[in-house]
C-alpha cells in the first residue's frame, strides 16, 4: 500500500515559511497572522501525522480493525515499540498532543505562545516522520 505524504509536507512547507516570517515581524500585525498560520498547521500536522502514522503501522497488526481502535497517543507508543521511531521522539509526539490538549480551550495567546516554543523541534521531528512514512511506500 502506498501512503501519500505530500499533502503534509505542503503543510510542513507552510508551517515553515509562516514560523520564519513571524520570526522576522515581531510586534506588528503580521506577528499576529503569522502566529495564527502557525498554530493552524501545527494542528493540521498534528492529525496528518497521527493518521498516516496509523496507516504505516498497520503493516503490524493482524487487522485494519485493530489499528482503528488506536488512540493518537497508542500509535506514537506503538511507532516507538516496532523502533520506527525512538522513544524519545515518541515522547515529544505526546507532548505536542498535550500541549494541545491542555490549551485547547483557550485559542488565545497563552495557546499560540505555547505553540510556538514547540516548534523548531515539531518541525524536525514532522520532517523525519514524513520520511519514515515514506521510506514505507519505497520498501
């Protein structure tokens, strides 16, 4: 089965210009949309990642059934357990996911900013899951 990643990395490419341009225009309005772009396709990413990550895992499972009943934060574990990822990587994984759910509820600044402490790791880390769900379709 092939997995087509190209949709997230147009947003990885996305997440990337926008986190640079918001580095670039602190204090003025430009700040504020590019923060707003930012925290977009961090969530974007987010669940990009923990769906094609599903589909590469079912290679794993005895049925398509069981890799359905995955929750976001069983599959980063289980990515780590079948060494697809490290457990380190896989901790951050959860972290993004808690920082989301956490701050969820408050689309305001202390959401975005806790955002945007996340993501130059976020970043790599997305880079090298598209990798590794790509190398999938390439074996």
């Amino acid at each position: 089965m092939t997995i087509n990643v190209d949709y997230m990395k147009r947003c990885i490419q996305t997440l990337e210009g926008a986190f640079e341009q918001l580095q670039q225009n602190q204090g003025d309005i430009a700040y504020d949309i590019y923060r707003a772009a930012c925290v977009k396709e961090f969530e974007i990413i987010l669940e990009q990642s923990g769906k094609l990550m599903k589909k590469r895992l079912s290679e794993f499972f005895a049925s398509n059934r069981a890799v359905d009943k995955l929750t976001f934060k069983d599959i980063f574990r289980n990515a780590a357990k079948y060494t697809l990822i490290n457990i380190d990587t896989s901790e951050r994984w959860l972290e993004y996911r808690d920082n989301r759910n956490s701050t969820a509820h408050d689309y305001g600044e202390q959401f975005a900013e806790s955002t945007l402490k996340l993501l130059p790791s976020f970043i790599a880390d997305t880079k090298a899951l598209a990798k590794i769900i790509e190398n999938y379709n390439n074996d």
